[in-house]
C-alpha cells in the first residue's frame, strides 16, 4: 500500500508483555507506515530485548527509568521524519491489519484533515457515556508539526489526548473520527479493581485540572462531531 502523506507510528511501552508483540505482528506486516517507533518507558522486564531480536529493524528507544506516556512519545517524536504520525497504544486488542492499513490511507486522500481519531467503537458502556470513546482515543493521526507543537508546552503529567484535542480546537483544525474495532485493556483489567479504579480517578482528575471544567465539558459537547464523510 502506498502512503503518500508519509505517517510514522509511535508505540509507547511499559512492562506491557505479549500484549505488545501482537500489536507489532499486525504493525510490521503492511506497509502503512515509513517507520514504526518503540518506546520503551522504563520496562524493567525483558519486552525490549525481545522486541529487537525479533523485529531487529524496528527503531526502538528506550528510557531509563519510568516518566509517563507524554515524555515516551515526545522521546519517540525525535526520531519521526514523516509529515504524519500516528500514536498507538502497546495493549491493544483485535488489532485488524487491513482496518488499520485502510485508515492510514485515508489520510492520503484527505489533506484537509488535521486530526483522524480512531474511534473506539467496541468500548465499554462507561467509556461512551461521556465520549472518551473519541476524546481519549489513543489512537490517531495527526501532523508531525503540530505534535512538536503541542509537546512544546508543559504536557507532563495530564492526558496527551486531552492536550491535543485542546490544541486543535484552538487553532480551529479540521477533527474527524473514524470507525475502529480495536479494544484496549482497561486499567482494571490490568491492575485489579481497586487500583485500576484509583488510575482512572486520577486520570479524569488530570483531565480536568489540565483543561479546566469548562472546557472539559465544551470538549465533550462539541469535540470531534464529525466522522469522516462517507466512510
């Protein structure tokens, strides 16, 4: 498949697992992406080392210790020379290859298109109750030079979906979503119910001390209505 816009795909990690080499089975087997980007946020298992004897021409970096989504994608960012580039979380699930290989090309045939979210179609109840199924969307496609822009600013510590959601209505991008049929694992899943309940806590309190309530609530009004025509 050709990929005339030119999109590049971080995957940050952290002790993710086998989790992770599912997604980089389906990943490395098109030829959507000019380059795919692993980093390693401070893995304290054997994931990396893993990663390079099996996909030994992948570019994966890694960080010393432990700082956050945010500072691993900005680390990855470094390394992107494509017009484009997609962020992908490492635990996803009924990863389709030719669903993803279809939506990264439609980027190529939308120039007008800052910001493609995947939307999480298949997410849970709770998760669609007040949108995040698009706002919180890990995985989307935007311009390599409005990320560099967006991770200019102070990011650390809040959700990276939320700050460029925030940068793109701003500066009055052009925001689709399309369909997506991946899942992702769920912090409860992950960590049990009582942590994984205190993550999701935090991470709503970080969305709204980043963004502020007004705001908040005009993202989930208003943010991203419109799915890519006809598609």
């Amino acid at each position: 498949m050709e990929t005339a816009c030119g999109v590049s795909c971080i995957i940050p990690f952290s002790n993710e697992g086998e989790r992770i080499f599912s997604v980089l089975q389906q990943v490395t087997s098109l030829d959507a992406f000019e380059q795919v980007i692993c980093v390693d946020d401070g893995s304290d298992d054997d994931t990396l080392a893993r990663i390079r004897a099996r996909w030994p021409r992948l570019t994966v970096i890694r960080l010393p210790e432990n700082q956050g989504k945010t500072a691993a994608v900005k680390r990855g960012l470094q390394a992107v020379e494509s017009p484009y580039v997609m962020l992908m979380d490492a635990d996803l699930r009924n990863l389709e290859r030719d669903e993803l290989a279809r939506i990264v090309q439609l980027m190529s045939t939308c120039p007008d298109v800052d910001l493609l979210i995947l939307r999480r179609l298949n997410a849970e109840w709770f998760v669609k109750m007040n949108r995040a199924d698009i706002l919180l969307s890990s995985e989307r496609i935007l311009r390599t030079d409005d990320l560099r822009a967006i991770l200019e600013k102070p990011v650390d510590g809040f959700p990276l979906e939320m700050a460029i959601n925030e940068y793109m209505w701003k500066h009055q991008k052009v925001v689709r979503w399309v369909p997506w049929s991946a899942t992702t694992a769920y912090k409860m899943a992950k960590r049990g119910p009582v942590e994984g309940l205190l993550k999701d806590f935090l991470l709503y309190a970080n969305l709204v001390q980043y963004v502020g309530v007004v705001n908040f609530v005009r993202q989930v009004a208003g943010f991203a209505r419109k799915p890519l025509p006809g598609r």
